[in-house]
C-alpha cells in the first residue's frame, strides 16, 4: 500500500527529478518535514477554535497535487501566473518576499505605531498569514467555544420529563439510546443502552424525544441511587470546574435500573429490524420531499407526516427513531438542527440542484486528484488541468487573492484587515471588481465552500466535503501552516471578492425568514405580493384613510382630544403605542391608565395576504445595519397611531394602592397625539443619567460622538409642559408594581447585571443573495460607533424594576390587564410566562451571591396562562406591538372576534364563548404555533444581540489591532463560567469572562502571577488585551491584577468615557475651538449693537 508523501517533500524529491527505475519509489520515509498545519500568536496557540471540520486529513483523503501540476512561478519583483506548471506555488514566494520587506521596516513602523490618519497597516507577525513561522506541534483541540453563549449567558434549559427517551452522545462513549432519569444541581443524569449512567451539562438537544419510556417509579428508583448534585473538577490553574461524568451504576441502582436498560437493548433491537425491512423508503427519505432549487424547512413531526401521511399516526416509536436516525446520515442532503433551547427539532433538506451540483464539484476534486497522480509519475498533465474546472478555478483564485492582497491583508484568524487604502470621500466604503467573473463551475465550487464552511446551520460532523474543501484550499496554496477549518474557508471567500470582510452571520442563514435570504423563499414571495397589494390599494399615497373597511368601525369609540403620548425615538416610522392618564370621575382616588395599541387586526384578516406575511414571517427583526418590517413598510406606517387613527385601547383602573379595580378593552379612535422622546421624558422625570464610554473607528463625519445639545434641549423643551401628569402616571404605575409583588407568596429579587451596549454602522449595501457569485474588492471600512455604561448596573430585581422607565412599566401593565381580560373569557392566546427551575426555586435564586452559579428562570409560552415569575403576574399577554409582532396580532384576531359577537348578542358579555363558537385562532392551531413556528420569534430576540456582538468585535480589532483608535491599557474583564476543554492549550485557561465597558466575550490567559487563580466567578480582573479574534467572537486577555469586586479600571471623571482615532480627536477639537470662536464673535457683535 502506498503511503503518503506530503507535497513540500515531494517538492525536494522532485527539484532533482529524473525518470524512476523500476526500483524507484517515493515513499513515505523521505517525508522529514512534520507538518502541523496550525496558527501561531508569539509562540502560543492562536487557533482556540478547532473543531471536528478542522481534522480534516488530506493524507487520509487525497494524493495531494504534485508541484509540477498546480504552482505558479513567482518572483518578487511579478508574478507569473500563465504557466500553471512551472516552480513553486507562487502565494508562498510573495509571502517570503512580503515577509523581508516587513522585517527591514519593522522598527520604523514600531516607532510610529500612529500615523497621520490614525492607523497602521501591518500587524504583528503573529497575527498574518506568515509560511516563515517555526512549526507548532499540539494534539488537535475540540471546539472549546461551541457551548460560549450558553454558559455565559446561562445554562442550556432541559425540556425533557424523566423518563423520557433519546438519542446521547455521552462523554467518551458512542452516541447510543438514553432515558433522562432526573437533574443534579446544574447536571442531567441519563441511564444508556449498555447498562452505564451519564452525569452531564444540559444542552442544544439535537434528538427526537419517546415520552414516557419508562414509568415514573422505575426513574425514581435509579434517580434515588444516584448522585443529588452537580460533580466539581479541579482545573490546574483557576476555579474548579464543573465536570461532566460517564460511570458505572451503583448496585443498587443497577438491579433497579436492568428493567429499563433490557427494553432500552430490545428497543434498539426494534430499530434496527425496522431498518431491515423498510430500507428501500428509508433510503428515499430525501427524494421523497426535497424540492428541486429551494430549501425545504420543516418540523421533525411534520417530516414523519408528510413522509407517511395517513399511516403517519400508526408507525411505532422504534419506527419514527428510525426515521431519525436515516435522517442523520447524510448532513448534505438532509440536516436536523435545533435553533435556540426547548425547541423542536427541525429537518432542512437541501434543494435537488444543488446537491447534483455539490456532486459535480466532488467529482471535479477527483479528477484533480488523479491527475495529480499522473504528474507525479511523471506524465504530462497539462491538457488535463486545463479542462479540470477546479484546476480553473484555482488559477483565478490566485490571482484574485494577489489583488485583493494589494488592498488588504490577511489574518490567521481568519479574517481580512482593514483597507491599506481610503475612500476618503466622507468615510464612504467603495465597492471595485476585481476584474474576474465566475464562471457557473466557479459558482459550483463557491456555493460548496460557502456550503461546508460557513452556510447556517452546518453539519456538525465532518463530511467527504470537508474533505474536499480542504483540497482545494490547499491546491490554492494562499494559506499555509494553518489548520484548514471554517475560518479559513470565510478568509478565501473574503479575499475572492465573494463575501464583504464585515459580514454578518445572518446573511449565512438559510433557516430565518428574513426576505431576499437563501431558504426565505417563502417570505420573500409572500412579501413581494403584499407589497404589490398595497400599492395597488394605495396605501402610502398620503391618504387621510385606509384604503381598507374597519371591521370594528360600528364599535370604536371616539376618544376626543384626550392626550395620548406616543414616546419613540427620533426616526421611528412606526408607532405601535401610546398612553393616557386620567383620574376616574367615578371613583375618586383612582385613575385610569389607558395603552393604545394600533388596531391591524380590524382591516387585515388571518386569510389575508398581509395575515400570511406576518405569521410566516414571526416578527419585524432587526439588525445593526438594516430592519424587515413584518407588514410591508407602506402598510405599517400607515396604520400606526396618528390624528384619527384606529386604536385597540386596554385601561386599567387602579386604586392609591394599586389595586385594580377595572379592566376595559374597547376599540377607539384617538386625535390628539403629542409625540415625546425617550431620553427627554426620562430626564424630565428624574431617571438616573448614566456616564456612558464610546468607541469609534472609521472617519465617517455623519456618525458623532454624541447627540447634538441643541436637539436634546428641543426634546427636553417638547416633554416639559407635560411633567406634572407624567410624574403621576409614573407614580401610579410603580404603585402597580409594588403591589404585584406584595399579592405573591414569593417575589423573585435574585442578584443580576445589566449587560447591553448600542451600536451604530455608517451606511453599507443591503445583502443580496447573488454577492456569493461576484469578485468585488472594498476600498475603505464602515465606521463604527460602540456606546455602553461605563460601569454596568448591577444589583437586585427590585432595584431595576423600580428604575424601569414609564413605558416600560405601562406595558407590563398593558400585558397583564390584556392577559386578564382573556382569562376571564376563557379566550385562547400565546401567553408569555416564566418559570423557576426545579433545582432553583424562587428562595434559592434569590439566597445566590454573585459568585454562585444559577439556572434563572425559563420563558414559556402556552395557549392557557401561565403565571410570570419575574413579572410577578398570573397572567400575561404581549399585546402592545401588533405591527411588529405575530402574536400580538393574534391575540388582536381573537380580540375583536369577541368584542363583535358580544356586541351582536351571541356572547354574553364578559362570558366565554358558548359552545361552537369560532375564535380565529382556536385552542390547538395556537398550541401548533407555539409548538412548530414560535422559534421563529425566539430565535430573532437574539437577532440584534447578535448584530451589536458582530460590530464590536470588528470595532475592537480594528481599534487595538490596527491603532483605529487610542484605547486604555488596562481593561475591566468579569469572570463569568468555566469552559470544558478536553485538552490543554499553552497559557490558555477554562475561565471565560465579558470585557467591560462594550460586553466582549473573553478568554483568559494564564498570567505568570496566577491572578486569574485567586478569582471568583463574578468578580472583576484588571486585564490587558492579548488578541481579539473578531471571526470567532473573542478576546484574549491576560489578568494583570488581584481580584476585586467592583470594577477598577473605569474612568470615574463625571461624563462620557471616548474612544477614538488621533485624527478625529484632533478635528473633534478643532471644531469645538472653531464653535467657541463663533460663539464669541457673536457676542461681540450683540454687544457692539447694544
């Protein structure tokens, strides 16, 4: 059997090539050269990130292309890229000719590190793309960061019962059949097919779920034997960890658990025969749905269903396992994920087109391979690689990434610096095409890469893909020594021109609706007939009515000049909301706090085309560059609250205690709209300001440090003739809320922080889907603006609620009086609630210290009520943004269904619904809703979360690594969860943490007094900055200080806390100067007047 033979030693063998012998033979023994494939920062470990995709092996996979096959001439005065067949591969040429020029310049840059226009434009050796660097010998490192966000920002939500069965990959042990038995403090307990138990962290359940399989004595018999709580493992260097564990059964509970673990074997045993005797259809499970050119996204359930129809309800659980499991084996075809905790398990099966395509490409890869054989032995190839379409496309790689490298360049965490050159018209990011076009075998190979790398969601297991993405890469010859894994596959796709080097995760999605995204296909239809439907009808003509009938015209009431304050921020164009605050002529003493809502409901029904939008769509989601609208721009805005505008009005009548005494909910018509904003109310009522720090990189003049002072006394001036009625409705509703918590038995009031920062990106273009497909090169980067407290509000539940603002607190208000009126009604809605861990009850949370881990309470959500811990109410709606929210439009549906029977005598009023009575929304199509599509709207929660994660780390690596802007040395960073790690990784702990002030992820370095050691989860290390890694969404520090328990490093001067580049400072102040200048020269020509 031949070994391999890698290609930098065949490249020494061959230099001196001459026809082999008979006896001649290149084996493996010539191969000296060890190489590790991995990424260097000063001598440590630069790539944390490795996952499985980076265990690619191309010795496993491939002969690799003989260097007489693939390299290019090169030079270093020019590059020769004609002649396919001739010398080195020419990227490692220029790299080495890259690499002398740098180090001859090194001092001279060091000396000054700033320049005129603020930046540098080389890094440290350790950070580029560098051949030159010794080699770095490791084992290969799981993802340590796969789980960050779910320990960071709270553990992983288990929705199993014990008792129930699955699919478990435990710790060192095959995936294998499983029966959760019970919790354990922070841990889950499973017992497994082969007789043994697992003691594990929740997380992302990734199977289908039997319920019940085994019975509730059986599971309490085991769960008695067994450990009570989580296991704690010592790290070397810092905080003990907790440890996930794999072992043998205690005896007792071995004789008590040999009942489940003998049907757990016979039911795999069921299994496998249903795969016996059904193999034909369950090898046909993808051609049986797939479509042709579109993702096809459906619930799991629903997959079994269409598969089986009818007899669906008839297959047996080992049957439906079995289905699972046939689902799981080819991840190109068909992909089960899960998006987000306690939520369904979905299947993605991938359009036929492009899985013959991927086909295509894979065959390519082969041919390649085999004429790279031949060249090995000598043959000539050069007809071959010159019909190969990867041959071709890697020819134009070359030479596109020379070009782009002339603008930009890279970096070994896999993504590209900022422009060598400026597009100094304004701070504007100029688009320029490289000069190359794709072919459609050139758009083949880009969907594959873009497809094995980088698409959402991925396969989590490697695939032959993986390993033929990882060929090209390397035939391409741009990126060596380091680990071909997903980022290097972004940083090629950057430096082709077919990715901008800024772009968002959520451009990669193919599951979320958002319109014009792959996979949206049907949002994006269903928005552009809506769209054609209201221009048709005419709404955004400036018209004084809608262009469609109100259904609830005969019961709107009409509200006079009652003063509804409308409080947004300046550029809204939708207003959901408004309040009004009355006293009751009734019932002296109380007052009537009354939310109007926009009514959508009364002239668009569920059937409708606007109805269809807006469920298949959740929400209206956000992201720090662009909003989509749930409704149609035009539709929305004209249905906002506005003089004469329809309103769905909930008032609640509370009492000097807060009590309530009366709910209404009545449609009206509302006039007298004053419009406030929210920085000028909560000034005006005292709310406490906060002194905040801001970031900015880029030289775009339209985004400045702060608002201007005469806009903010105008908003001040616009809110003061309304204090006095403002501060009483305020008052009233804090009454509300600490009456809410006097009513519960125990009232949550459990330690936490605020962790949340706001940001703002100069103009860029919108995504469009066919980007993948074209070379453009950027010239210039988009200014980014981070802002944040400085020091991040910490404290006790109570402490924050009685800060909320008064539009925070009217619509709690406005959800719990809505949720009421329902639940007298027996009206079905998706009500939002919250519940307490079983292993956390309310006592526990609220006992925990800030070094205590916890499981804070879950979201939930039901077609019944379901009591709000948090909110400390029994019942909740949200109800107050119908524009901007499905379910809200929903509840509206049901809403005005009542109202109108109960007008026209079929309800008696405040009775539920007799008997046959027909909601819009019904009981079991809401529970579908909740069960099939509300991860639509949990997943976008995070939407803009995600987006300001995006920018700050761009912000941050463009500021620390390239001097964009003078940052402090020394940082705040707070110690937050261990990390699991299965191997060690020099100077690299378990210790994760969040970088204060702008909310950077962290992970911590062992420093050389073990500061880090002496550390409690919650507590604050002064640290300096190491690296940040803005693809992975991480920062490196190192701790340079003891512990505290408050932050050190902020800046205490009163005011804001600024960032920037030396030559926006410069003008910033030479603006103020120029500002002082005018000021006075007015004066003194008043003066001179007077």
């Amino acid at each position: 059997m031949n070994k391999y033979v890698c290609a930098r030693c065949r490249l020494q063998v061959l230099s001196n090539w001459s026809p082999p012998t008979p006896r001649t033979r290149l084996t493996a023994s010539i191969c000296t050269n060890q190489h590790n494939q991995r990424g260097l920062i000063t001598g440590r470990l630069l790539h944390t990130k490795q996952s499985q995709r980076a265990a690619v092996s191309t010795a496993a996979s491939y002969e690799p292309p003989s260097p007489t096959a693939d390299v290019l001439t090169s030079s270093k005065s020019g590059l020769q890229y004609e002649d396919p067949l001739n010398g080195t591969p020419f990227i490692r040429d220029h790299l080495r000719a890259w690499m002398t020029d740098f180090r001859q310049n090194e001092e001279a840059e060091r000396a000054d590190t700033i320049p005129e226009r603020g930046r540098i434009y080389k890094l440290p050796d350790s950070l580029f793309v560098n051949q030159l660097e010794p080699e770095y010998e490791s084992e290969q490192v799981e993802d340590d960061l796969a789980d960050f966000n779910a320990m960071v920002e709270g553990n992983a939500r288990n929705q199993m019962e014990p008792g129930d069965l699955c699919q478990l990959k435990p710790p060192h042990a095959r995936r294998q059949l499983a029966v959760f038995i019970g919790q354990a403090g922070l841990q889950l307990l499973y017992l497994l097919t082969n007789g043994r138990y697992c003691q594990i962290r929740p997380a992302m359940q990734d199977s289908i779920t039997i319920p019940a399989f085994a019975s509730q004595e059986e599971v309490a018999a085991v769960r008695e034997q067994l450990p009570k709580q989580h296991i704690l493992r010592d790290a070397s260097s810092e905080m003990p960890v907790i440890g996930d564990f794999l072992g043998e059964l205690p005896t007792k509970a071995r004789d008590k658990g040999l009942p489940v673990v003998q049907r757990l074997q016979e039911f795999d045993r069921e299994v496998l025969e249903f795969r016996r005797l059904h193999t034909e259809f369950l090898d046909s499970l993808y051609e049986r749905l797939a479509e042709e050119d579109r993702f096809v996204r459906i619930p799991f359930e629903h997959f079994v269903q269409n598969l089986l129809g009818p007899k669906a309800s008839q297959i047996s659980d080992a049957g439906r396992m079995a289905i699972f499991l046939m689902a799981q084996r080819n991840p190109t075809k068909i992909l089960l994920w899960q998006l987000g905790r306690n939520l369904n398990l979905h299947v993605l099966l991938g359009p036929k087109e492009m899985v013959r395509r991927f086909s295509s490409v894979v065959e390519w890869a082969r041919e390649y391979q085999e004429t790279a054989a031949l060249a090995s032995k000598g043959r000539d190839v050069r007809g071959l690689l010159q019909e190969n379409p990867v041959s071709k496309f890697i020819n134009k790689a070359r030479k596109i990434i020379l070009a782009s490298r002339k603008l930009r360049s890279p970096t070994t965490i896999g993504c590209l610096g900022p422009s060598q050159q400026n597009a100094e018209d304004q701070g504007k990011v100029v688009a320029r095409s490289s000069g190359e076009e794709f072919t459609e075998s050139d758009r083949s190979i880009l969907d594959f890469i873009h497809d094995t790398y980088i698409r959402q969601p991925g396969s989590k297991s490697m695939t032959k893909h993986h390993a033929i993405a990882s060929l090209i890469l390397r035939a391409i010859g741009a990126y060596p020594k380091m680990a071909l894994e997903d980022n290097i596959g972004r940083l090629l796709l950057q430096e082709l021109g077919a990715m901008p080097p800024w772009a968002e995760a959520a451009d990669d999605d193919v599951t979320f609706p958002i319109p014009g995204r792959r996979g949206a296909h049907q949002v994006t239809e269903k928005l552009a007939e809506a769209e054609k439907l209201a221009k048709e009808l005419g709404f955004g003509r400036g018209a004084q009515k809608l262009p469609l009938s109100d259904s609830m015209a005969h019961l709107r009431k009409d509200l006079g000049s009652m003063e509804v304050f409308v409080i947004d921020k300046l550029g809204t164009d939708v207003f959901d909301d408004g309040i009004s605050f009355e006293p009751s002529t009734e019932r002296p003493g109380c007052h009537w706090v009354h939310v109007h809502v926009a009514h959508p409901s009364a002239f668009i029904g569920k059937d409708t085309i606007f109805g269809q939008l807006a469920k298949a769509q959740g929400s209206s989601w956000y992201t720090t560059k662009v909003s989509y609208p749930m409704l149609p721009a035009a539709v929305g805005q004209s249905m906002s609250l506005a003089p004469g505008a329809a309103a769905l009005t909930t008032s609640t009548l509370l009492d000097a205690n807060g009590d309530v005494v009366d709910i209404k909910l009545q449609p009206t018509t509302i006039h007298n709209i004053i419009h406030l904003q929210p920085e000028a109310v909560d000034n005006l009522l005292g709310q406490p300001e906060r002194d905040m720090a801001v970031l900015i990189v880029g030289s775009d003049p339209s985004i400045s440090v702060r608002e201007p002072a005469e806009a903010q006394q105008q908003a001040l001036h616009a809110a003061a003739p309304y204090k006095s009625k403002l501060e009483q409705c305020l008052n009233v509703l804090r009454s509300r809320q600490r009456r809410r918590n006097e009513e519960q038995v125990e009232t949550i009031d459990y330690l936490l922080e605020e962790r949340k920062g706001t940001c703002k990106v100069s103009s860029l273009d919108a995504h469009q889907p066919s980007r993948l497909h074209e070379s453009l090169h950027y010239i210039g980067d988009p200014t980014i603006k981070l802002q944040a407290p400085k020091r991040p509000p910490r404290g006790r539940w109570s402490e924050f609620t009685e800060v909320q603002s008064i539009v925070s607190q009217s619509m709690i208000l406005a959800g719990e009086s809505f949720g009421k009126w329902f639940q007298d009604r027996e009206l079905p809605a998706i009500y939002a609630g919250s519940q307490t861990d079983p292993a956390f009850p309310i006592s526990k949370l609220n006992a925990a210290g800030w070094s205590d881990p916890i499981i804070a309470p879950k979201a939930v959500e039901r077609a019944e009520p379901v009591r709000h811990v948090s909110m400390a109410v029994p019942q909740y709606i949200r109800s107050t943004s119908p524009l901007r929210r499905f379910g809200d439009l929903l509840a509206q549906w049901n809403a005005d269904a009542y109202l109108r029977a109960e007008a026209e005598g079929l309800i008696k009023a405040g009775q539920p619904p007799p008997a046959g009575f027909r909601l819009p929304y019904e009981k079991p199509e809401i529970n579908d809703y909740i069960k099939n599509d509300s991860w639509i709207t949990k997943a976008g929660r995070s939407l803009d979360q995600d987006s300001y994660a995006h920018w700050a780390f761009q912000a941050l690596f463009r500021a620390f690594h390239f001097k964009e802007a003078q940052l402090p040395e020394i940082w705040d960073a707070q110690v937050r969860s261990d990390l699991p790690s299965s191997a060690t990784i020099a100077n690299l702990t378990e210790m994760t943490g969040t970088l204060y002030p702008f909310c950077h992820k962290v992970r911590f370095m062992r420093s050389a007094e073990q500061w880090e050691k002496k550390a409690k989860r919650g507590q604050f290390l002064p640290v300096r900055i190491d690296m940040v890694d803005a693809t992975n969404g991480c920062v490196y520090v190192m701790a340079v200080g003891s512990p505290s328990d408050e932050m050190t490093q902020a800046d205490d001067k009163e005011g804001s806390a600024v960032y920037l580049g030396r030559a926006r400072q410069q003008a910033i102040e030479q603006a103020e100067r120029e500002e002082a200048r005018s000021r006075r020269q007015a004066a003194l020509v008043t003066a001179s007047a007077a």
